[in-house]
C-alpha cells in the first residue's frame, strides 16, 4: 500500500469515494450524502489544493482516505483538524487507516502545528481504537449531536498534542 497526496485534478475521484462513505456507512458521518452533493466540485478542487488531503492505494485502488485542515484565524492557527476519515470495507483491518493516520500526523507536524482534533460518532468503537492508537484523547463527547431522522446520536470531541 503507498499513501499520496489528493490533488485538484483527482476531485471526481475524490468526491466519488467520499459519497460512497456517505452512502453506505451514513451513521459514521455528521454529513449527509445529500447535503454534501450541493458541494460544487469547484469548491472540492479549492480545498484539495489548500489542504492535506491523503488516499492510501494499493496498485490505482484508493482504500483509505482522510484530510487536514489548518485554522487560519490568528489565535487558533496551531491548530488542526483532521476529517473525511474513510476506509473502505474491503480494505478494513488492513492497515490502511493506520498508514492514513501516520500521514495526517506527520502532515501536521510539517505545518508546525500545536495540536490535532476530531470528531466522531461517540458509539464508532473501532474508529474511536484507531484515534487512541495514535495518541487522540476524548476530551468530551457532545450529546443529541447530530440527528439521523428521528433519532440523534453522540459525537465524541478528541485531541491529541503535538
């Protein structure tokens, strides 16, 4: 498995992959496949090329994918957010996620940042491992966060210090 920089020209393949995310694994997400369709793919070009936007391949199949977003306010840019977390089933327990998040660490590392933080859904155990394997702690956990229908789930907050 290699890890590459997302670039502009890769935003349909991109926005593909993550729309699959959106379908098929909708309760892992605080965004809708839905709303995330009104995204023009302009705009995905934009932030691809301003943020650290990894996919984890094997020969030219994506498994994995995941960002990193620097605040640009004065008083928060030592901070970062990593989002868009995905892997794929097929490449699940594969290592591709681990290798993902090897990449956004480092990634923020090179930006000189201070810390890192998440989000995701409070009952995503295996996704909530994968943060603590490397180094992300709960700060706190947002309650009726986000709502799916009728009902509302948890989202839990974490950081990690750089």
């Amino acid at each position: 498995m290699d890890i590459v920089r997302i670039t502009a020209d890769d935003a349909a393949r991109f926005v593909a992959m993550r729309h699959a995310a959106l379908v098929n694994d909708a309760a892992s997400f605080r965004t809708s496949a839905e709303d995330d369709a009104k995204v023009p793919l302009a705009q995905w070009e934009q932030r691809l090329a301003a943020e650290h936007v990894y996919a984890v391949k094997r020969s030219d199949a994506w498994l994995a994918i995941g960002g990193l977003s620097r605040e640009n306010r004065a008083k928060l840019d030592h901070k970062g957010l990593i989002w868009g977390m995905y892997v794929a089933p097929e490449a699940r327990g594969t290592g591709a996620a681990d290798q993902l998040m090897e990449a956004l660490v480092a990634a923020g590392r090179t930006l000189g940042l201070r810390q890192l933080q998440l989000t995701l859904m409070a009952d995503n155990v295996r996704a909530m491992r994968l943060y603590e394997r490397h180094g992300f702690a709960t700060y706190a956990t947002e309650p009726a966060s986000v709502r799916f229908g009728e009902g509302y789930a948890d989202e839990a907050l974490m950081w990690k210090l750089l």
